[in-house]
C-alpha cells in the first residue's frame, strides 16, 4: 500500500512527544508493566493499523498485535493491542488513536461510497488536509476506492484555469501536438462543465473527460450521446458528489465517480483507548 519512511513515523511521534512525558514520568510509573488496548466503539473500516505498530514499537513496545487494514471490524471488537512498559504505552498513545481515529473516519466513509457505487470504481482527488495526504490515501485504499491523481506530474489534466490562458485554436493545436509527441504515452484528459466543450475535444481524439458538477438528468444525456458518437470515450463524473448522492451519478453510465467527501464529511471513527496493569 503506501509506504511512509522512518522520518515520517519518527515525525508523527515527535508532535505529541518534543522531549519527555511529563505526567508519566513524574508519577513514577513509566516501568510498571501494561497492555494498551485501541477498541473500537462503532462499526468501521480499519486504517493505518500497520503504521500504529511502527510507532508503538519505536517508542520500545515489545508485542504489538493488529487486525490489518481494509478489514472490517464491528462494535466492540480491538483493531490493536499492545504489550510493554507504561511509559512506552502512554508516549504512544494520543499520537495512535488520532491517526485511527481520522483513518479509520475516512476509509469507513469511503466503503459506505463505495458500496453504493456498486460496480462503479470510486475515485477521490488530492485534496486531503494538508500534510495529511498518505494517511489519507491509505484510508480511501483502505475503504476500497482508488486515489485519482497524485499530484501535478502524474497526469495530464486540463482545467479551465488551463483554457483560460490560451486561445481555443492554440489550444487545440497544442493537444494535437501533445497526442504525437514523445508524452503521448500519457493520456490527456480534460475536465469540462458542458456538453458543448466535451464535443469540441472528443472531435480532436480526447477520450478521457472530467465531467464537472453536471447535473445528474443532464448527465445522462450527455454521457449517452458522447458514448454513442465516440466509442472508445471514458467519462467520469466529479463535482459534490458524496454519499447521498453518489448511487445517482454512479448510476448515469460513466465510467468512475471522483470525489473529494471522505475528507470533508467523514468523521473520526470513535475508539476506545484502555491501559491496564498485566
């Protein structure tokens, strides 16, 4: 899945932990032996788990165990339980029930899109939180939908703030161009808010369209005309789309639904954290 580097797990123990636990330390009980246990307190996707353990045993936890991610846990059940001395426990443990609580959120949002989706592949943009973007692209994994663009050198996507700064003719002649160039393995795709640019640049061999904030009566049109004119055309649709609504657009005959709700609308699934003397 994704991968984050030993920085990156040493950088997330280091915003709950700058020096020294305080409270811990203080009461003298940071060698006593306990088991932490992370329950979760409704039903959910489980996320992050693996990167959970890296932490616990970073902080010099001697037995981690975890159900994994992408597996689906009900009310009640541990999704981590951990083994070690009390001050490793509680170094460890804000830092790992946020990063469940947010993950396991977005991939349990996620699943529920996905399966009103049905058959139709789920897909979400980049626009997680700042800094938050591997913990959210695992999640959405998680969840069982597809990250839809990574970042800005991935894909091409043309926008209209693209169009905007360059004549319709120039335009074209520069997707043409592009299309017979040594990039013309990438495939180019443009993002459109009316049937009347979709047909502008299908007729120049675009075959894959973003199709914006269309309503779902209008898109259905489009979606059949633009199929039975140009066969090979992939469409998907994007724009508001999140759980109430998102059967309706995967229903309208594209070919994959892109949004960016789980980020927006999920919320942190609740988890109950216990630590206990052995």
């Amino acid at each position: 899945m994704i991968h984050f580097t030993e920085y990156e797990i040493d950088s997330l123990i280091e915003e709950d932990l700058p020096y020294f636990d305080l409270t811990t330390d203080s009461l003298g009980i940071g060698n006593i032996d306990a088991v932490m246990t992370f329950t979760a307190r409704e039903d959910l996707i489980v996320s992050c788990s693996e990167e959970v353990a890296r932490i616990l045993r970073k902080v010099g936890v001697h037995y981690v165990e975890i159900v994994s991610s992408g597996k689906s846990l009900k009310r009640g059940e541990v999704i981590v339980k951990a083994e070690g001395k009390a001050g490793s426990l509680h170094r460890a443990w804000k830092v790992c029930q946020n990063i469940l609580e947010y993950a396991c959120g977005i991939a349990t949002y996620t699943n529920l899109m996905v399966k009103e989706a049905g058959s139709v592949p789920l897909f979400t943009t980049r626009k997680s939180q700042p800094g938050f973007k591997k913990i959210a692209l695992k999640s959405v994994m998680s969840g069982g939908a597809h990250p839809h663009r990574l970042g800005l050198s991935e894909t091409f996507l043309i926008f209209k703030n693209h169009r905007n700064l360059l004549d319709e003719k120039v335009l074209l002649k520069r997707i043409r161009e592009l299309q017979k160039s040594s990039m013309a393995e990438k495939q180019i795709a443009v993002e459109v808010d009316s049937f009347e640019d979709a047909l502008t640049f299908a007729k120049i061999g675009v075959c894959l369209f973003q199709l914006e904030k269309f309503p779902v009566k209008t898109l259905l049109k489009v979606v059949s005309i633009l199929k039975e004119n140009y066969p090979d055309i992939r469409l998907f649709a994007t724009g508001g789309i999140k759980l109430e609504n998102v059967k309706e657009y995967a229903t309208a005959g594209v070919d994959g639904v892109i949004t960016t709700a789980p980020f927006y609308y999920a919320n942190p699934a609740d988890i109950k954290v216990n630590i206990e003397t052995i």
